[in-house]
C-alpha cells in the first residue's frame, strides 16, 4: 500500500501563492489538530532524526536513484487515471517515459525521459474523482497519511489497488521499501519542511490551506512547481503531500 508520508506535504507551504485563505471545510478542528500534532511530533522525533541520519550514509545521488525509482514504479497509477479523465495524449506520454527510463534508465534509476520531452505528471484516483465532479468533503488529518479528505481517502485505497504492488511481492516486502522511500523522501525535502515550520505562524492552518488549494489546482490542471508534484509521489505526498500531496 503507498504511504502518503505525513511531513512531505509542508512542501506545499513554501510555494508562494498557497496557504494564503482560510476557507477550508473544517468542522472536526480539535480532532483535527490532535492528530497533527501526534504526526508532527512523530515526524521532529522519529522521521527527521531517521532521515538525517540517511543523509549522512548515503550519497545524493543514492538518493535521487532511488526516488526516481519509485516515481517509475508509479506508471500503474499515473497511466490509469490518466485514462479515466481521459487524457489520451497524457496516457501514451506516461506510457513512453515508463518505458524510457525503464530501459534507457536502468529500471528507473536515472530520469532520462524528462530530458527526452516526457515530463513527470502527478495524477491519482482523489483527482480522477474530483474531475468527475465528486466533491472533496470535509477537512480530515489522517494519522500517519497526513492532511487528506473523504474524497482523496477512496483515492488513497483505490491508488493502492492501482499500484500493483500486491501483486508482485508481499507485505513483508513492500513494507520495508515503502519505509526506506519515506525516509528517503524526508531526507530530499528536509530545508523546506524546516523552513515551512520556522515561517508558519500556525503550522496546522498553513498546512491545511496549502492541501486544499494545492489539490484543487492539480483537479483544474493549474500548473504546479516541481517540488510541490513530488510531494504526492511518495505519492504526494508529510504524508508527498503529494503528492504531493
């Protein structure tokens, strides 16, 4: 199943022109705010610690490898919800960049593809659903899984079907490597999650606008930075936002 990693998602807080209102659903506030902080607390005493010591044995090029890996393995995903909001042209180009750095890229390891006009894309069943018109619902923080809603929960579960991953290796196996990909994910986006934090002067409401309005402009097809589309590849995305998000 894909974890969405909870501090990857303050990302979105440093793109500029994000987090600025506060009209976000949130009627389950306190309950909200509880868990934010148990998976921040989690994140400045367990994952941060974890990630830098990451750091500090491996290369950045390890580093980068193994991201670019995991964004490959995304193809099920991106390539199916493509489909289903029918973009064609973004379907083909998926199918093109999986191949590319599959081969050409040693299995994924370099991101060739981009540098042959194939960009990355960041789709998943929550945006499928929002194209449809399903509304996003209210405001939820997920324990672990981060800042998420109704709407975006039935796309995590569908995105883990999607995946494949059961199919070609077991729990026991995927667990650890969707572990070491979180790690890993938190060591590349430490300056900015810590940045985020120092800059914020409520970190609970600037996270929370930053989902919701992050999440609406992926649905709308806004363009996105770079940084904020690797938030949900995690996917998001604390939590790949994002994934991002």
């Amino acid at each position: 199943m894909k974890i969405l990693p909870l501090v990857l998602v303050s990302l979105l807080a440093a793109v500029p022109g994000l987090a600025q209102s506060d009209q976000v659903n949130d009627p389950i506030e306190g309950l909200n705010r509880a868990t934010h902080s148990f998976n921040d607390g989690l994140d400045r005493y367990i994952l941060r610690p974890v990630s830098k010591g990451w750091t500090k044995i491996t290369p950045q090029i390890v580093r980068d490898s193994f991201k670019n890996f995991d964004d490959n393995l995304r193809f099920p995903v991106l390539a199916t919800n493509d489909i289903l909001q029918w973009k064609w042209r973004a379907a083909g180009d998926q199918t093109a960049r999986f191949a590319i750095n599959s081969t050409v890229g040693i299995l994924g390891l370099r991101d060739v593809a981009t540098d042959w006009g194939f960009p990355k894309q960041n789709e998943d069943s929550g945006q499928t659903f929002g194209a449809w018109g399903i509304p996003p619902g209210p405001y939820l923080v997920l324990p672990l899984f981060g800042p998420s809603n109704p709407r975006d929960v039935a796309g995590l579960v569908t995105d883990s079907v999607l995946s494949l991953y059961w199919l070609f290796a077991p729990f026991y196996v995927t667990l650890p490597y969707r572990s070491v990909d979180v790690v890993n994910r938190r060591a590349l986006a430490d300056q900015d999650i810590e940045s985020t934090r120092k800059a914020a002067l409520d970190y609970y409401v600037f996270l929370r606008n930053a989902y919701a309005q992050r999440r609406d402009a992926l649905i709308r097809d806004m363009e996105t930075s770079e940084d904020t589309d690797s938030l949900y590849d995690v996917e998001d995305d604390l939590y790949d936002i994002e994934d991002d998000y």
